[in-house]
C-alpha cells in the first residue's frame, strides 16, 4: 500500500472518516484549509490526506510515451495540481471512504484535472467523462501524443 494511502487510511480510522460514520450522522465531512499536493492524485490539508474523487492520475514517476520517446508524465501531472491548488484554500467533502471532492476557487479538483488531461475519470467518477472527452478530442495532457 502507498504510504500516502496507508496514512490516510490511518488518519481517516483515527477521525471517523469512513461511510459507516458518514451513514450514521448523515453529516457530511468537511476539511478545509491550505492544500499541499503531495502527487497528482492527492492533496494534503493540515494532517489529513485526500485522494481527489473520481479520478486516476499518474504516479510521481511514472513515465508516458511521446512518440518513441518517455517523459515523466506523472510529474507534469502533478505540477499541474500544484498550479491549481498548492498553498490555496480548499474545501473537501467526504465522498466515499479515502475519497473527497475538493473545490479551490469554485472549481472541483478532479474536474479541472480531467479537463486539462492530466487525469482521467475512474469507474466512480462518472460526472467527469465529459471533460475526459473534451480533453482527449483537444489532445490535452496526457492526450497529447495519443493517436486516434
């Protein structure tokens, strides 16, 4: 397990961030305050750890192929969630378990990084494939040396 993952779940047993307290105070949980982006997938607020909802993001170092060529696809992805929410305010809102969504600026986190390419929306992320095909059709991002 990552470790981002392994402290969030940790943190998230420690809080009573899961769906059982979720169904049962029939509250949503709420974290705010400044984010810091620790990969292009999640962000960190105080001591907790958010994976952003709906998504897949490449991993820190995972490359991607440009041609014949590999680039560190994984570390624009990530500069990209930098540009749009390090050391900004945030407000995440439970979802599912180890899952938020999280808005800087009025706009959802896992949208704005469908949109731009640089993630692509996950089997519980249906609301995103719209901007997933926007950007695929723009060749943004990751999109951008696939071939049609």
């Amino acid at each position: 397990m990552h470790a981002p993952v392994l402290l969030l779940s940790m943190l998230l047993c420690l809080t009573g961030f899961s769906n059982a307290a979720m169904a049962a105070d029939k509250k949503p949980i709420v974290i705010e305050g400044e984010a810091r982006v620790i990969d292009a997938g999640t962000i960190q607020i105080d001591r907790s750890v958010i994976r952003l909802f709906g998504i897949v993001a490449p991993s820190p170092r995972q490359k991607c192929l440009r041609g014949a060529l590999p680039w560190l696809c994984g570390a624009a992805a990530k500069k990209h969630l930098q540009e749009l929410a390090d050391r900004k305010q945030a407000r995440c809102v439970a979802v599912e378990t180890f899952n938020a969504r999280c808005i800087v600026n009025k706009k959802d986190l896992s949208n704005e990084m469908v949109l731009s390419g640089w993630a692509v929306a996950d089997e519980a992320g249906d609301a995103y494939r719209p901007a997933e095909e926007k950007a695929r059709a723009g060749k943004r991002g990751l999109w951008e040396s696939v071939l049609d």
